[in-house]
C-alpha cells in the first residue's frame, strides 16, 4: 500500500512524502530501483541523491542507495521538488548596496529578509526588491530567484553578490561551486571556546526527526561534506566571539556545526540558542540575558567578507561590513558585564 503527502519543510519548497510496505513475497532488490518502479517520474540519480541526503528510511532508519529491500520492510521517501513558480512582484524595498557595476551587484542585506520568494514568504523578499531596482536580471534554475548565485537565512544579515546577466551568474556559480570564493563570517556562541582557532568537518544534511532543522553526520553516511575553519577574536567567559571561515556552503552549515561541537549560536531559535547554555540562572544575570535577547532577536551571526573573482576583468574583489546594530549593542553589554563581574574569566 502507498500513501503520499506533501508538506513544507522550508522556504525552497515542499516534498513528497511516499510510504511503502514491501510484499511477503518481494526479490530482494536494491532500493533505488525499487522505489523507480513505484514513484512517478522518479528518476534514480534522483532516488540516489535522496539517500545521500538522509531521505529514505527503512523501518525508521536511513538507509544508502545500494540498501536491499526484504519482504515486509516498511520503506518512506521524502523527495524534494522546486515550488510551484510563483509570479514575482517588484516592490519597492530598501537595499543597502554597497558596489554596483554592469556585472554584479553587493549589498549588506539586513536581518527579518527572506531571500527569496517561496511557501509562505511570496512577498517582502530580498528578489521582489531586487527585480523593482534592477532590470533583466539573468534567470536562474529556480525561476523565482532571478540574479541569486548563494543566499543568507532570513536573520543572517551581510554581505551578497548578485549578477546582473547571464555570463556574470555562470561566472560566480562556478566560483562558489569551486569553492574559489572566499566567504568569513562573525558569529557570537555560547560557551568559552577552548582552542584558539580549529576546524569543524562533518556532513550536513536533514535532522531525522525534524525535517525543517539540519544535523552532523560525523560517519559520513549522509548529508553532504560540508567544512568551517573557526578562530576566537574575543572571550566574554560565558560567551566567545568567533569569526568562520567557510570552505564549504551548506543550509545553516555554521549554525549546525557550532552546535556540534558544543557552542550554539547566541539566540539561534532553531537550534536551541534562545536560553541560558552557560552560566548559572540566578536572577540578575537571567535578566541581563534576556535584556541581550531582546537587542539582538535573533541568532548572532553576521556575513563579514566575501571575496570572488569579477566576472569580466578576472580583478580579484574583496568587500567588508561592519557588525550590524543588535550584534554590536549586545557585545557592548557583554563587555560592561566582564567588567563588572572578575569572576567571568
């Protein structure tokens, strides 16, 4: 018996939901060709793309693509399709930009901006802005994301590059699926980081049981490959202010892999960040954490640099912003609470 359901995961789209149970009398077979036969239009590169990805299950746990289906295996697929294409507005939104020629485009996007359109953010976004500003932006895979070579979460703010035709966006596609970009970000987590500097590896990919947060996969089982180099600029004691360096760029990549090993992100809702992680909960210092959360709603972490080669004349470019507003009045309280505590080391 098969059911199927769709439902939304996060802003790129939905995904199919398929549930299988296998026959008593079922050859054992490999499950990418298995599931070909059952699910419509489903090609296997993509079934096997789906394994990678953590998004086939056999009786509740993952399973790679060369998994042999047994009589009575209770199989579900979670397969992920672009959404329905949605007309594009131009709205009249306010972008910092910070360089502008007839290639790309730089701006220091703000926090509370989703990128792009997509299930339940149609409106408001980072692209509904861009096309009202600028016109025949080159279109992408994705027809709502006209211009997009990479993307910010929606409360990550810093900087981006947008290209402006169709040779500027095959030029700097290939430069972040190179990894020739060069891409550092400030963040503020939890936790008195131990080592000056270090490296976090580890698989990114879908949490198996919350399908719109991700999750380390340190076996390398599933996921993608994902890479953050990491290095302290300042202690608080309770919290440290790191800069990430990204070798690779995967969804909520320095988010997750900071959690991993042990030091969330300051206010990161999604990741359990919004609460006291470290120190003690007596009144004084709940309330001055509270006081930081209100600055700062949201997680701490800022797009400091991005680097890339210009599409046309091969210069190499470099562009800096500063720390937005919460993120520099919520060091600034941290810096007045070291000061007033000799116990926060």
């Amino acid at each position: 018996m098969e059911e199927k359901e769709e439902y939304l995961t996060n802003n790129d789209g939905l995904f199919e939901h398929y549930s299988f149970e296998v026959d008593k009398g079922q050859e054992l077979l490999r499950i990418d060709k298995f599931l070909m036969d059952r699910i419509p239009n489903a090609t296997r590169s993509k079934l096997q793309s789906a394994a990678v990805d953590g998004h086939i299950f056999v009786n509740k746990k993952t399973v790679k693509s060369n998994y042999r289906v047994k009589p009575l295996d209770k199989i579900t697929v979670e397969l992920a399709y672009p959404p329905q294409e949605i007309e594009l507005i131009p709205e009249d939104i306010p972008l910092n930009i910070i360089y502008e020629d007839d290639d790309v485009i730089v701006i220091n996007k703000q926090s509370e901006m989703v990128v792009h359109p997509g299930y339940g953010n149609y409106t408001g976004t980072l692209v509904n802005g861009l096309i009202y500003h600028f016109e025949n932006l080159p279109k992408t895979d994705v027809a709502n994301r006209p211009g997009l070579v990479h993307r910010l979460d929606k409360n990550t703010t810093g900087i981006m590059v947008i290209a402006k035709n169709d040779h500027a966006l095959t030029h700097l596609g290939k430069q972040f699926y190179d990894r020739t970009t060069e891409r550092r970000y400030n963040a503020l987590v939890w936790g008195d980081v131990k080592d000056e500097e270090g490296t976090v590896t580890g698989n990114v990919g879908r949490a198996l049981k919350n399908r719109k947060v991700m999750e380390v996969f340190p076996e390398e089982d599933y996921g993608k490959h994902a890479v953050t180099h990491y290095k302290v600029l300042k202690r608080y004691g309770y919290v440290t202010l790191i800069e990430c360096k990204l070798e690779t760029g995967r969804t909520h990549q320095i988010r997750i892999h900071m959690k991993h090993i042990g030091h969330t992100l300051f206010n990161d809702l999604e990741y359990g960040g919004d609460r006291i992680l470290k120190g003690t909960s007596f009144s004084k210092y709940k309330q001055f954490i509270n006081n930081c959360f209100k600055i700062l709603p949201r997680q701490a972490l800022h797009a400091k640099s991005l680097g890339f080669e210009h599409p046309k004349t091969g210069e190499w470019m470099q562009f800096e912003s500063d720390l937005p507003e919460d993120m520099i009045g919520t060091l600034e309280k941290w810096d007045v609470y070291v000061a007033n505590r000799g116990d926060v080391k």
